[in-house]
C-alpha cells in the first residue's frame, strides 16, 4: 500500500525554511520525488472515492492537485513556493470546487495534514440552493450532522456565519444556526506521525464514508 514518505515531509519542511528559487532549483529532485509519491498517494484516495462516486470516474491525478508555485500578485507575502501539498478530489476537477463538494487531502509538516471537504464560501447561486434545502430538508441534515460516528471523528460543522438570519428567512426558523452558515465544513487533522503512518490511507477512506452524506446534501443528491 502507498504512503504518504517521511522524505515527502522532510522536502516540505526544508522547503518552508529554504522558500527561494535558487534553493528549489537545487533540491528539484527532492521535489520531483516528494510530489511523485503525494501523486501516487493521491490516485488510490481517487480510485477508492470513485467506489462512492461513480460520477468521478475518468478523473486524473492532475485535474484534482495545486501547483506548488503560489499566486503572488496580490500578496503581500512574496515566498514562491507553498510549504504544503494539496489536493481537492470533486465532480470535473479542482475547478469546480466552486460549484460542488468534495473532499480535499492536504499533507504539511508540523500536524497541519488533513482530509477535508464541503463547501467553502459557496457562490451566492449555490449558497441560496443549500440554504432552501436547509429549509426545506433541515431534519436530514441535523440527521447526518448528529450521527454519533460523524461526530466523534469531525466534530462539529465549521465555517463563517452571518450576524442575523439570511434574507428571506425568520429568526426563529428551527434550522436558523444552518441558515446562517456561509460554509459548511469538516475536517480531520494528522499528526506528522499519523500521515506517515500504515493507519493513513484507512482512516481518509474512514472519512470519506462518513463525508459522503453531507457533500450529497450540498450538492443536491
């Protein structure tokens, strides 16, 4: 079974210390390997979620994983490289995470690892659909939220919320704390020990499964 290396955390954590072009240029092996292993890693998180959600199949490695070089025109922080290897595994590719859930495998030294997924910062049309099946179909998503199981390895659904209710909608609807999210998130931490771990790869398949409600009520399913 592929795993996530401990040489993969290394480069990363070199790199974070090293953020510079010379110095990457330098260590471009180090990198080649580092990025072929999270890719390999990758496509059997992306062969198993296809057993879920047939409607991904046919999709690669590379329409799901971010480039290292960071987007530096409007920061202020000018590093060229990000210190962590990222992933977001939805129906079309990384291009859609604006459009449906999915589920997001990040790999950073210093227990920043994670499986995520959901819906951040949904579009205003794709915000106002999850709000009306809030409305309309609140007791299934309470439901899925409440699952013992989804709890425990979760915990609570995170995102930013609006002050009041949204347009349109009472103060004293039943589902009103659903209604004021403006994402609908849930992840799972690593520690540097646990990503590297023989354990890694069951426990994302792990929060898959239990994901897979919740990204189906967002996305309309």
């Amino acid at each position: 079974m592929e795993s996530i290396k401990k040489s993969t955390l290394e480069f990363l954590s070199n790199l974070k210390q090293n953020n510079n072009r010379d110095w990457f240029i330098a260590n471009k092996t180090s990198y080649l390997e580092a990025k072929a292993n999270y890719e390999a890693f990758v496509k059997i998180i992306l062969d198993k979620i296809i057993e879920y959600e047939p409607i991904m199949k046919g999709l690669e490695v590379k329409s799901c994983t971010y480039r290292i070089n960071r987007d530096i025109r409007f920061s202020n922080d000018k590093s060229p490289y990000k210190s962590h290897l990222g992933a977001f595994i939805v129906k079309g590719g990384k291009q859609n995470g604006d459009r449906y859930a999915g589920y997001y495998f990040h790999v950073e030294p210093g227990n920043n690892s994670m499986i995520a997924g959901g819906a951040y910062m949904p579009p205003s049309q794709w915000l106002a659909d999850i709000r009306e099946r809030i409305d309309d179909e609140g007791d299934r998503l309470v439901k899925i939220l409440s699952n013992p199981d989804f709890s425990k390895f979760f915990g609570s659904l995170d995102g930013e919320k609006l002050r009041t209710a949204p347009k349109g909608y009472p103060k004293d609807h039943p589902h009103i704390e659903l209604l004021r999210m403006k994402s609908f998130l849930v992840s799972k931490m690593f520690s540097d020990k646990e990503i590297i771990s023989g354990k890694c790869f069951d426990t994302v398949v792990r929060a898959v499964e239990l994901m897979k409600p919740l990204n189906d009520f967002l996305n309309g399913n």
